[in-house]
C-alpha cells in the first residue's frame, strides 16, 4: 500500500543506524535502556537515566493510539497534495511519535482511535512507518 | 526586584516596508535611544537575533561599535524577555550599562516565510518527523487546539474571542496591520480558510514586516533621563523541545515554570498585573499562556475569555497593540511586547490606554511551545 510521499528523509547517522535498518525489513522498534526506559528517536543516551551504554533496541508491538492530530490543507512544498492528516500516537511501549495517517478519511479521525503500523518504502531500501485503522469500520461514521 | 530599568522603547517601520532588515534594526535602535535621550556612544551592549548567524555581532559591526557584551540567543520569539533578564543581570554584574535588545524582520517585503520551517538535515526531527510533512510551527499548535477542545469539551467558536478581541485592540493602534479593517465575528474566525485544522488562517498570526528596540539601564542612571523609567520587576523562563513528540501533554507548556519564576522575583502574584502582554502567534497560544500564568485553571481559559474580558474596557486589558493577530508579526514578536508594555506603563498609548496601569507582564514563547519566557515590569515609583 503507497499512499503518501514523503518529504526528504536525511540519511542515518551512526545513533540511529539500526532504527533505520529494521525499517527495510519494515520491523518498527523503539530504544530501550536497561533501566526500563524507552524512547523515541534513538539517542545516544537515556533521558531517564543518562546512561550511554545500555541502550537497545527493541521491537515494538506495531500498534498505538492517536494521541492529537491536524488535517493539513495548505502544502509546505510544491506538488504536495492536500489534505492530509498529521498526527502524534502514542506506543504501548511509551513513546510518542509524529507520524501520518492514512487509510481513511481525514475528517473522519478522532483523538483516541486505536491505528497499526503501515510502511511507505523509500528508495534507499529503508522504510517510513505510517498508521492506518485498526479497525476500518470505525472510520464509516460520519465524519 | 532588579535595580534595571527600561528607558527607552520603539517600533521600526511595520507592515509592507520594502526595507533591509538591518535598515530597519537601525530605524528601532536609533528611535529607542532618541526616546530614552541616550545616543549610540551610550551604547556598550547588544542582544539580537534573526539577522544572521553573528546577529548580535552583526548589528555591532554595522552600528560600528564594540559591545562590552552582547546576547544572540536563538530562542524563537520568546528571545528578547530572555534579553531581559540577561542584560539585566549584565547591567547589575557591572559588565554593560546601556544595553540595547533590538529585532527587525521584513519576512513579507522578501517574501522569506516558509510553512514548513527551516530544514536542518543534522537534527534528529530531520529524519523522524519533516519527512510527515508537518507545517512549522503551526501543525503543533492546532494539534494542541485539537487537544485542548477535545479534552474540555469546548468549540473553535468559543477559542475564536482570541482573534476577536486583538482585532478590537488593533481598531485602537493605527500602527496595527489591520487598523481600520472592521471588527471580527465568530464566523469570520472559524469560517475562514482551514490550514491545519481546528486551526484557520484567522487563527493565526499575521506575516509582516516590523520589529522594535528597548533600551536598558540601572535604576539610578535611568532618573536623569528623558522618560519616566520602567522597572523590571521579576523574569522567568523555561525550555522544553523542539520535537513534536517529546512533550507528553502539548496543553501544558513551559509557562507555568516561567511566570512563576518571574512572579515570585517580582514579588507579586498573577492579581497585580493591570495589563498582559501575552504571545499570540496562534489563538491556542493565547488559551494555553493564560492558564499556565495563573489567570484561570488548566481547561477554563475559554471561560476567562468570553464575556469580553480581554477586550478593550475588559477586566484584563490583553495584547493592548492589537497583539501578534492583528497588530503586527516579523516572526519573532517578542520584542514588541515589550514595546507594548513599556507605552502602558508610561500611559502612552492613546486610545488604548489601559487607565492607571501599574504593573505589566510580557511573556514570550518561541518554536512549537519549546522556549518560554516572563518580564514583570512596573511604573517606577
């Protein structure tokens, strides 16, 4: 499924090399420390304990909630097309991430809806993870 | 307390100016210190930003003197009520004794704004969130429109007051943008053109050209000179991110750090402020500030809001120029919240003259709710 294309992605840097490369086997992970804190993007430390070395990471279950989102109607970059959601979910594992939805209807989004990971190929052979519907049915009421 | 004082405040040229912007950083520094009765000899500090990577070096080379300190902290618009509290503390440290914070743009004349913000491919929101798409900074203000509505139940209509009343405001100041344009309803606000929703084009701040200067001093210089002195009661500041991501709730900002730091300097609480300048780069920016500086509680700003209050002849006089809404936004508005402030406390400004203001409070935010900052000034007495 192709739905969107996204803007430039800069390359990785050694830090978040290895979020990158589960991209391509379209596996999403978050970063997570030993001392139970997880977090996204992967850093070169912990935020909850400062420790530089007992960073991993993990795989992540592939779903989340919304958190808040925005229908974008006016375009940032030439021959973008409008509208398209923009959103904040939330992982069971903790972080939050700035993603796109897709798959439905952009007025038919509530804060709250359950969503599943998607993947958007790129052409370097990574992946840019996206959420569409968990349940695609919700999305039938009026929007 | 701080023994500093403001003496000198103004506006460069505004709106559609055709003008450079270090013309225009020359048009406010000059008419600050002519309005304080200081010339540029005076000058020994220089805090800027927005001119160039050297900003604060910039404007010294150009004004052709050699600051004994200067400030070029890059903290969006919440920038110069930092100035504040660092050239105050220079004034006091002895390192500076005039200090001149200064900010000129002229982003609409040049046509430099972007929607989507400044690409910096080495930072980690580079690679995890532009790639979305989002407009900057204004997709993570309506997701906290979106949030904050949706979690208290309230309608855009109810956060349109924001817009309505800076326009009132702005029919006031015949150097605002849209002096003269007509007064806002409801459906002006929520009927107008959606960019990234709940929030629409009357949401959100004006494009401009504009900018302004004040001058700093100790208290005890600033008796001999040509204005009644303002005295920087109290500041505070928070930061908090540059992610879209990072904090858990978008409705809860740095402010509430901020003002009350600033408060507890200043030795007042949020009842003595006569008049408010708050940032407004969107409506929600204004819902959120005033509940984290203690005006109301978390989810009842709508509430504080309705009824006229923050209009003109309302109990809590707000964005007195007609705010970054209607009056005036070079990108980095924070300066002229300042400038705002200062003319209420001299009862300087006119038709919108908020009677007998003693005490005003300016704070700034900066990015996407990432840099927040507080000056409490006061009439000195």
């Amino acid at each position: 499924m192709s739905t969107f294309t996204p803007g430039p992605v800069p390359p990785a840097d050694e830090v978040t090399a290895g979020w990158w490369e589960a991209t391509g086997e379209h596996r999403l992970t978050v970063q997570a420390c030993g001392c139970g804190h997880a977090q996204h993007p992967p850093r070169a430390l912990c935020t909850a304990c400062g420790a530089t070395d007992r960073l991993d990471l993990a795989p992540a279950a592939g779903v989340a909630v919304v958190d808040t989102f925005t229908v974008v109607h006016r375009a940032p970059r030439p021959d973008l097309p409008t509208p398209y959601v923009v959103a904040r979910v939330r992982l069971p594992e903790g972080p939050v991430l700035l993603t796109r939805l897709e798959g439905a209807d952009p007025g038919s989004w509530r804060i709250g809806d359950p969503v599943a990971v998607a993947w958007q190929d790129l052409d370097d052979g990574r992946a840019l993870p996206y959420f569409v519907p968990t349940t695609p049915d919700q999305h039938t009421r009026e929007a | 307390m701080s023994g500093v004082a403001i003496v000198g405040a103004a506006e460069c040229d505004l709106g559609v100016t055709g003008r450079s912007i270090l013309g225009l950083q020359t048009q406010a520094i000059t008419r600050a210190l002519a309005d304080a009765g200081l010339t540029l000899a005076d000058v020994d500090g220089i805090a800027t930003t927005g001119v160039s990577r050297f900003s604060a070096t910039q404007v010294a080379d150009y004004l052709g003197i050699e600051p004994t300190w200067t400030d070029s902290t890059f903290a969006g618009g919440s920038a110069f009520e930092m100035f504040v509290a660092r050239a105050a503390q220079a004034i006091e440290a002895r390192q500076a004794s005039v200090v001149v914070i200064s900010f000129a743009s002229n982003q609409r004349s040049a046509a430099s704004r972007r929607l989507g913000g400044v690409f910096e491919p080495w930072v980690p929101e580079a690679q995890f969130e532009e790639p979305y798409d989002p407009l900057y900074p204004l997709s993570y203000y309506a997701m906290a429109a979106q949030t904050y509505l949706h979690r208290y139940g309230r309608t855009h209509a109810e956060l349109a007051e924001v817009a309505i009343a800076a326009r009132e405001w702005a029919l006031l100041n015949p150097a605002a943008f849209r002096y003269g344009k007509g007064s806002l309803s409801v459906d002006d606000v929520v009927g107008a053109t959606p960019i990234s929703t709940p929030l629409t084009a009357a949401d959100c701040c004006l494009v401009t050209d504009g900018g302004g200067a004040v001058v700093l001093t100790s208290a005890e210089r600033a008796r001999d000179l040509a204005k009644a002195p303002v005295s920087v009661l109290g500041y505070g500041e928070r930061t908090t991110n540059t992610s879209f991501a990072s904090v858990d709730d978008p409705t809860v900002t740095g402010a509430v750090g901020s003002a009350a730091d600033a408060f507890e300097r200043a030795g007042i609480t949020v009842d003595d402020i006569d008049v408010a300048q708050v940032y407004d780069s969107f409506t929600i920016t204004v819902a959120l500030t005033l509940e984290a500086l203690g005006f109301c509680k978390p989810g009842e700003a709508l509430d504080l809001v309705a009824g006229g209050t923050i209009r003109p002849g309302g109990s809590l006089p707000l964005n007195t120029s007609g705010g970054g809404l209607s009056y005036c936004h070079p990108g980095q508005f924070g300066v002229l919240l300042l400038v705002e402030a200062v003319r209420q406390l001299r009862g300087e400004a006119g038709d919108r003259q908020v009677p007998g203001a003693e005490v005003a409070v300016a704070h700034g935010t900066g990015g996407i709710l990432s840099t927040h900052a507080t000056v409490v000034l006061g009439r000195a007495r």
